[in-house]
C-alpha cells in the first residue's frame, strides 16, 4: 500500500499557517499601535493655544516703540486681531476641517506680520548701527526682547500652518510624509500611543532655533522648512547680538 504524497500538501498548510500568524497581530494589536496618531485620523487639536499666541504677539507689538515700527503702527495689531477673529469663528474648539480659502487668508496675515516685524528688527538695528539709538540700556532689551519673541511666535505659526499641509490635514491624515522630524517620530516607544505634534511642539521648535541659531532635537526634512528656519536664524542673530553688544556698550 502506497503512502499518500504530503509534499504537494505541505507548502499550501505552511503558507496558510504563516497567513494565520500574520494576520493575528494585527487582530490584537491596537491600531494607535501599528499606526501612530501622527498618521492617521484625530480629533483635531485645540485652537486655544493659537490664539493665546496670537495676542501675545499683539502684546508685544504693542510695547515696541513707534520709531521702529513699520507704519502704520495699527496694522500689525489689527492683523493678529483679525486673524484670532477668523481662527475662532472658523475653528471654535478644535481644528477638523480642512478649509483652502481659510488656510490661504492666515498664511497671508501671517506673511504680513512676518514682514511687518522684520522690518521693525531692520529699523532697530540700522539705528544700532547709525549710532542714532539714544535711549537706555534697559529699553533697548525690552524692545530687541519684544521683537525677538514676536519673532518666535510668527515662526511658530509659519511651521504650524505649514507641516504636512496644516493644522486639519495633519488631522485628517491627508498627508503621509512630514515636513519636520520629532524625536516621538523616531522613538515612538518613549512617547504616548496617541501623541501627535500640536502648536506648543512647533513653538518649542521656533524657540530652540531663535536661541541656539540651528535646530537641535526637532530636524527639518523638506526645502521649505530648511529655508524657514534659516530666514528665522539670521533675523534672530542679527537682533541679538547687536540688542546684546550695544546694551553693554551703554551699561558701560
């Protein structure tokens, strides 16, 4: 009696048992697990810290003397002012919807106020230069600090309103690859299952690359971000090291 041929059997009960096995993780694996919160849908973040930013920003314009603000000296005020107005009524609590008309009038104030504050470092800085700045020590560092943070906040808002397509594509998951790489990215077992960058993650990165002139833990990985973050480094630069050289020149 012949014995039947198992090795026609074999491979098709192997294949089906490294299916089986394969397929069972994913049954008891949570998906926050297998895909990161940063990769797919969320409830949105909240737009609470957005506009705490916001007014700080109009705080500080506020504090800059009028000689080394671009005219006229209500613009930049008015414009964080309309931009809270268009971020509460279009996002009240949190941000989910993706809304192309919305994104572009933000990223233009945003533009504006980035301009405006630029060419108020420029004025104080041309009048550090020309010798043609007479007030003290003590004011100078308020208004080269005001215009430092400011700086800081506008770039916040510009990484922000940027990474992966935006605060509601970056929740809705529209986008795969992100712009910036935060360590959580990399180690996702030192992190929360449901982390994900929200606004305080980018102003920590504006405020490390203002203060150390590079990035350090968070990397920049498209040309637009490496481009940002430069422009950022030289206006920080600039402001600080001749706020800082010419307070001690008068302290002396």
């Amino acid at each position: 009696m012949t014995e039947p041929d198992s090795s026609s059997e074999e491979p098709g009960g192997v294949r089906d048992e490294l299916e089986r096995m394969l397929a069972l993780p994913a049954k008891l694996i949570p998906t926050s697990v297998i895909v990161p919160a940063w990769r797919r849908l969320t409830d949105g973040e909240s737009t609470w810290p957005v506009r705490g930013a916001v007014v700080a920003a109009i705080v500080l314009q506020i504090a800059i003397p009028d000689q080394y603000e671009i005219p006229p000296t209500w613009l930049l005020p008015t414009l964080g002012v309309l931009l809270a107005i268009g971020l509460s009524i279009a996002h009240p609590r949190r941000i989910t919807r993706h809304t192309p008309q919305l994104r572009i009038v933000s990223i233009m104030l945003i533009a504006v106020i980035s301009l405006a504050n630029a060419g108020s470092a420029a004025r104080l800085i041309t009048a550090l230069l020309n010798g043609t700045f007479k007030d003290s020590a003590a004011r100078l560092l308020l208004t080269g600090g005001a215009i430092w943070l400011t700086n800081v906040i506008v770039f916040a808002m510009w990484y922000w309103n940027l990474d992966r397509g935006g605060p509601a594509a970056r929740a809705l998951a529209l986008k795969n690859y992100p712009d910036f790489l935060f360590p959580q990215m990399t180690a996702p077992e030192l992190s929360p299952p449901e982390w994900q960058p929200m606004f305080f993650d980018y102003l920590y990165l504006s405020f490390t690359n203002a203060a150390a002139f590079s990035p350090t833990d968070t990397l920049p990985l498209a040309r637009w971000a490496k481009m940002t973050m430069m422009l950022q480094s030289v206006v920080s630069l600039g402001t600080v090291v001749l706020v800082i050289a010419r307070a001690v020149n008068i302290l002396k």
